[in-house]
C-alpha cells in the first residue's frame, strides 16, 4: 500500500472532512464578511500597498475595490467548492496558493506590524497580529493536507448542477458586494453602527484593566550591546543606549478611541458635536475624492434641515485648499469641521455620506446613493433604520444565499434522477466485447475481424474485439472505419526495458488499440497475478491512453460461502479504487463469476443484476453516484445470444464480455442484437 494511502487511513474520513468543513467555514466567511464591507476591505488593501511603498497604486479606488471585490469572489466560492465537493484538484490548488500567500502576509504582519488587524474577516472579527500569524500557519497546514488529499474529496453534488452551482455563487457574491459598495455594509460591525452612543463608546470605566507593557534597557559595554530588565539592571561600568516597551496584556480598550472634532482653527468641539439635538453630519474623508453627482440633493437637505430647525456640518479631513474648493463648487452654506480620516472612513462607508446624530447616538446613517428625501408629510427624523443584531442580519443575508442554492441543487437533482431512472440504461455506455483468449492464428484472426466488419454495421452499442498481440496491428487495419473498436488481453505491468516477452501498455496503444483487458481470472490463476501487479497495469494503461475492462468475480466456493460481494469488493479495492474519479472515468468493469466462464453455465439475469447493483454502489461510496451512475458494467461468463437479452435487459448490466461466442461472427453479432 503507498504511504499516502497509509496516512490517508490514519487521517479517516472523519479528519478528512474535518479540514474540509474548517477550510471551507474560514473562505466562506472571510469572502462573505468582506463582502458585506468591500470598500472597507478595499481601504485594508490600500494599506497594505502604502507599507510596500505602492502608493499610487493604493490611492487608485476603483483598482482598490475592484481587487477587493474579486478577492470576496475568491475566497466565497472557494468556500462553497471545498464544502460541495466542486472542482476538486483545481480548489485544492486555490486553496494552497491562497493559504500560502495569506501566510506569508500574516508573517510579515506578525514581524514589522504594518497594520493594526490583518482585515481577513473585515471588521466582523477582529484579530490580533499574533492571531493572524497563527491563523496563516493554521491554514497552511490545513490546506497543505486538503491538497494531499484531494482526491479523496466526494462531491455532494451530481455533475450537472456544478456549472449551476458555481455561476449563482458568484453572481450572488459579487451582486452583494457591488450592492454593499454602492450602499452601505448591510452587517454593520464597525464602532459607530446605528443605535451606538459615541460619548459612551468613548468612556474608560473606573476600574478599567490597563495595558501591561514589559520593559527592557539595552546598553553597552566595550562596543557590546546586552539587554536588562529592572531586575538585573546592570552597574556604572555600563552605558545606556534605549529603552524598549513592549506591550505584553491590553488593557481595557473602549469602542470607540479616537473620536475628535475641531474647527479649521483648531478648537475642539468633540463635546458639542456629541451633546446636539438633531445633528445632521455630512461625512467626507476627502472632498477631493468624494461622488460630486449627489450636491443637489444634499443642498436640498441642507435647506430643509435649516427650515426645521436642525443643525447640519460636514466632517472631512481635506486640506483647507480642498474645503475652499468644496464650498465654492457646491454652495455649502454650512459649517465644515476637521476630523480624522480613518475615524471618518470608519463612521460611513461612503464619501459622502451622511449620519443622523441625537446627542452624540448614531440614529441614521445613508450613503450618497441613497440619501434621504425631505418629503412634505414626513420628518427625516423620523426614518428609522433597522438597528437589528448584526447576527439576525448575517443570518438573513446567509439564508439569501443558502435557500435558493438548496433550490437549485433539489430542482438539478430532482432532474437528474427522473433522467436517471428513465434514460438509466441510455446514459452509460453499452459495450458487447469479444475476448478471443488464446485462439486463432494470425490469418483466421484477421479473416474474422473482416466478417466481423462486414455484419457489425450501425449497432446499438460499442463494440470491442479484444485479441491476442499479435493480432492487433494487422486487425486495426482491418476494422478502420467500422463501427469495432479494438483492444488487447493483457499489457505488462512495467513500462518498458528488459523483460522478455511482456508487451508494454504503450506497445499495445501504438497499434492502435484502444483498450486492454485486465485482471482476468485466467490471467489471475494461471500466472500469478496479484491486485498489486494489477494495479500497475492499470496505472500504465490509463498513462497510455487505454481504456481498461478490469474483471472481478468470485469461484464457485466463494459463492457457496455467500463470500461474492466480499471478493469482488475486495478486488476492485486492491487494484482500481486507488484511482482518481477523473482516472476512474477510463474503467468498464466485468463481472464474470468464474464459476461461469466457459462452463455453459450461466448466472441468472437476477444473481447478475443483484450483484452488478452491489458492485455500482461500491463505487458510489468511493467515487459519488454521478460516477457510479456513469460506469459501464459489463456482464461475463458462457453469454450467448440466446440469454444475452435477459441479461442485457437488466438495469445494472450493460453488455457484456463474450469468450466463446466471439469466436463466430454470427453468434457475436446475435449478442450485440441483443440491445435493440
Ligand atoms: P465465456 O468467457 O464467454 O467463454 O464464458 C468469458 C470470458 O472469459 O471473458
């Protein structure tokens, strides 16, 4: 067994979904969370840059939300694709380099500090930057072994509706963040959200915890620098050089730290601002870079605060060049007051954007595209907005989401299984393959694959003449341009050098062979062949293109035993469940029980179909029912055309493997009949 496979069974499927479900939980919310605030990612982004020295690209805004947009995109639909089982290999890959990189970014945090929080959840959850370092190296590990394991990944999807599946998580992730930019956050999880009293978000409790910093002092001796604490601080004979502090416990931090106002002289008026009735703000980071489309609708605000008594100000944190250039474009008649940027940015995440004060609580808050009209019969005081949790509000944009993706993966599965079970027999491959064994020489083998050609004409199945290696080349010419496909008994289960007499998979795929019979019993009685030299063959083959008929089937005492589900099982397992469900693609699978090979003995069209029906959902377990539902199973053993209709009629049975009656061109064509 490969040591992958060891590990993979010490991992468990239990472990195995474990990393899945916490890889797909951390990219899914970290998508959808920076999607609720993508301007505020955008904002994280931009910082980012400037601690690269990247400063025209972090002051380009519509560069900036645009790679936050698609970074939402990202990380949302990565989520969905590990927790669905959606392309798997090219998830895996995602997953890797995006952990990868996140790592790294989260060591360079954790070294030179360059931001306060990483920005992964938004402003939903915040974490430290030792947190984030942590977090990275977390995720690495976790991505490092979904990407080993990869394969091993079922899909809790059919096929079909993966396309479905994919195209509404995106649409819905980015027609989300678009809205969310366009608006504001849905989820507001910033300190000034609605319902927030700033004057109380800034207190300091009395008793409050504070910050423990750790000191040490470095100093010199001799041109050698050494640090001290308190403690061992040392004598005279040393010079001071610096003392450091490094902040070992937070103390108690309040909601919100840095809230100040002043006017463009520089007097504070934090407190008046906080204690005015009806305050009506309008928040500008930067009047240079604010949407100028909205300065009709403001100044109509404006007038209609001033006819009613309410005091209207704008807070922006633009240069006095700026503010000059603002009043005399727009005509603001208001006063203009100086805050911080960052603090601005935080309060609304738009620019401008407005907010509603009453004695310093944030009572409303609207972006410029959606700003509030003043209405003759109603107060725009009077507009509440939602203050729910911002829990109930996750919750809702989740269930947005979740509902109708249950919708569609229902109504895709409900049409996939009414196709199933009306067309079950017409959508998987039907083959009838002749394996000629070790008869006929090489002109009676050409002689027949003529004749074969000449009755085999526009049959309701493939067909596939398997014959001995010597044969092939000269019987691919023959059948060119029919309707036979050709393949060989047996390939080597090495790849090529010296070993005498074998013939290589790549040997047999240069005939123009397209596929190769393995595990055959004889070939399993005769000569030895264990499920690992098998397995290698199958490996080679699939590398060389061939299609492989891999044969089970159990002897006349395992069925006795009642042992056949358990022998067939096993087969498959020590030799083609190893496969990727990509590579298992390439696999018909013959049952023949042994006891009916060549014996004129037959089973029944029931004992097949019970067992053909066993062997499907083995590999339903394994590789999902979209692929067990796609694999051709082929029947084996004294198949005639006298019973070839019973059997074929069978739901699980989908032709089968003829010895014997592919000898003669008539009795091979009476079986492929069998399916009209
Ligand atoms: P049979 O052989 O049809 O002669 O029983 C089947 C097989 O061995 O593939």
């Amino acid at each position: 067994m490969k040591k992958s496979s060891k590990d993979y069974q010490r991992l468990g499927k239990g472990g195995h979904w474990m990393i899945r479900l916490s890889l797909s939980v951390v990219f899914f919310l970290s998508g959808l969370f920076k999607a609720i605030d993508p301007k505020g990612t955008s904002y994280k982004i931009a910082e980012y840059l400037t601690s690269f020295h990247c400063y025209q690209l972090a002051d380009n805004e519509m560069l900036m939300l645009g790679t936050s947009l698609c970074l939402c995109l990202v990380e949302f639909v990565l989520g969905v694709y590990i927790l669905l089982g959606i392309r798997r290999r090219l998830a895996s890959w995602l997953c890797l380099i995006l952990s990868t990189g996140f790592a790294l970014l989260s060591l360079y945090v954790w070294i030179f500090n360059p931001v306060s929080d990483c920005g992964c959840f938004g402003d939903a959850v915040v974490l430290t930057n030792t947190q984030t370092f942590l977090k990275g190296v977390f995720l690495l590990t976790l991505a490092g072994m979904y990407f080993r394991y990869w394969n091993k990944t079922e899909s809790l999807l059919s096929d079909g509706s993966h396309w479905i599946v994919s195209l509404f998580s995106m649409c819905f992730i980015f027609l989300f963040g678009m809205l969310s930019a366009f608006y504001l956050p849905m989820v507001d999880f910033r300190p000034y959200k609605v319902g927030v009293n700033i004057l109380q978000a800034m207190e300091i409790p009395h008793d409050a915890e504070a910050p423990v910093y750790e000191s040490s002092f470095i100093l010199s001796k001799d041109g050698k620098e050494k640090r001290f604490s308190l403690e061992n601080y040392p004598d005279s004979t040393w010079t001071f050089v610096r003392a450091e502090n490094k902040l070992i416990k937070r103390g108690y931090e309040p909601l919100v730290k840095d809230f100040s106002v002043s006017d463009t002289l520089g007097n504070d008026l934090t407190d008046r601002i906080l204690t005015e009735k009806n305050l009506f703000l309008l928040v500008s980071s930067d009047f240079s870079h604010a949407d100028d489309a909205h300065i009709d609708e403001i100044n109509e605000i404006v007038d209609y605060c001033h006819s009613k008594g309410y005091e209207f100000a704008a807070l922006t944190a633009s240069s006095g060049e700026d503010i000059s250039k603002w009043q005399k474009y727009t005509g603001a008649n208001y006063p203009i007051y100086i805050s911080d940027e960052v603090v601005l940015k935080t309060m609304v995440r738009s620019n401008p954007g407005l907010m509603l004060l009453e004695k310093g609580t944030v009572m409303a808050k609207w972006s410029c595209n959606n700003l509030p009209m003043p209405e003759e019969d109603t107060d725009i005081l009077s507009l509440h907005q939602d203050t729910r949790t911002s829990f109930l509000q996750l919750l809702k944009i989740i269930l947005c989401y979740v509902i109708p993706l249950l919708f569609i993966i229902f109504v895709t599965n409900l049409q996939r299984t009414n196709k199933t079970n009306l067309n079950n027999s017409k959508m998987r491959k039907k083959i009838v393959a002749g394996n000629w064994k070790m008869n006929k020489n090489l002109q009676e083998g050409v002689a027949l694959a003529k004749e074969l050609t000449e009755v085999v004409k526009n049959p309701n199945c493939g067909v596939v003449i398997c014959t001995p290696f010597i044969h092939l080349a000269s019987v691919a010419e023959v059948i060119k341009g029919s309707a036979i496909e050709l393949g060989a008994e047996n390939c080597a289960d090495k790849a090529s050098g010296a070993y005498t007499g074998e013939v290589s998979a790549e040997m047999v795929k240069s005939t123009g062979a397209q596929y190769v019979i393995l595990g055959h019993s004889e070939r399993r009685q005769y000569y030895n062949e264990t499920p690992e030299i098998l397995k290698e063959k199958v490996q080679l083959a699939l590398a060389n293109g061939l299609k492989v008929i891999f044969c089970i089937g159990e002897t006349l005492e395992e069925r006795e035993a009642n042992k056949q589900n358990e022998v067939v099982k096993a087969e498959l397992a020590g030799s083609v469940y190893n496969l990727t469900a990509e590579e298992f693609k390439n696999i018909v699978i013959a049952y023949e029980p042994i006891w009916a090979i060549g014996t004129g003995k037959t089973a029944t069209a029931e004992q097949a179909e019970e067992i053909h029906a066993y062997i499907r959902s083995t590999i339903a377990e394994v590789y999902g029912q979209a692929v067990a539902d796609d694999t051709t199973i082929l029947y084996g053993g004294s198949c005639k055309a006298s019973n070839a209709p019973e059997l074929f009629a069978k739901p699980d049975i989908d032709g089968g493997l003829i010895g014997g009656a592919s000898l003669k061109a008539p009795d091979f064509k009476g079986i492929i009949d069998a399916w009209k």
